[in-house]
C-alpha cells in the first residue's frame, strides 16, 4: 500500500473568490471589491463598517449591477439598532 511520507508537500490551491452577481468562481486577484449601503450588515469588532456591506464581483460590470440594486434597497434605521 502507497503512503504520504510525513513531511510531503500538499499541491497548494490558489485562493478563489466569488462573484455575488454570478456565482462565478475565479482567482482572487482578479476580484473587483466595493462597499454598499445595507441597513442588515453589522460588523462584528469595528462599529465605523456597521451598515457597509462588502461586496465581490467578478469584474466592474457586475459590481455596477449589485450597487445599483443594493441603491434600490431601503435604508432603515431600526434594522442597523436591532444589529
């Protein structure tokens, strides 16, 4: 029976991302970021990214899309209280 010796290198994996429109996954290097407003979003250590959602895109196309609906969204203060 074939066995791993103890020390041997696993093949690394290069880090994906995907894209919050499409669902596409590609390399993160190549993902395009942004923050949009989201009343449901709070962040867990830094009160300055309550109600800032970051968003991932595969490129400036789809990021356009997700900002233009997340700008549709209402905005509702009580939603961020309730976080």
């Amino acid at each position: 029976m074939w066995k791993r010796g103890k020390h041997a290198r696993r093949p690394s994996t290069p880090a994906l991302e995907l894209c919050d429109l499409c669902a596409r996954t590609f390399p993160a290097d190549e993902a395009v970021t942004g923050h949009v407003a989201d009343s449901s979003s709070v962040h867990p250590t830094r009160d300055r990214y309550d109600g800032l959602r970051r968003v991932t895109a595969c490129c400036e196309a789809h990021l356009g899309v997700i900002r233009e609906a997340y700008g549709r969204r209402p905005f509702v203060q009580e939603e961020l209280w309730a976080g």
